[in-house]
C-alpha cells in the first residue's frame, strides 16, 4: 500500500527488492495528518483491492 505521492518510490522499492511486478494499491495522500476515522473511512474503502491484489498472487 502506498500514497499517490509516493507510487514511483513505492514501485522503485519493489524493483529493489526483486518483485518488479509487485501491485501496489495506492491511497489518497497524505495519510498521516487524517484522523482516525478518517484512515478507518480509507481503510474500508480499499480493503476490497487489497484482498483482491493478495488473491491474484
């Protein structure tokens, strides 16, 4: 998972680690200064594509 800022660091980081092809579900940025409901909102919000990408490997 990774913040829209960060999706070229994020697959570089992939890259590096031998899984070039890793997905990556991606996130509205910036995450930090959200509020808890506010990450529990995003969180629901994308379980779905997380358990979808986690299945297709």
């Amino acid at each position: 998972m990774v913040s829209n800022a960060f999706i070229g660091l994020g697959k570089a980081q992939a890259r590096a680690l031998g899984h070039p092809g890793l997905p990556l579900a991606v996130i509205p940025h910036p995450f930090g200064s959200r509020t808890r409901n506010e990450v529990r909102a995003l969180a629901d919000k994308c379980v779905g594509e997380i358990v979808k990408l986690a299945a297709a490997k």
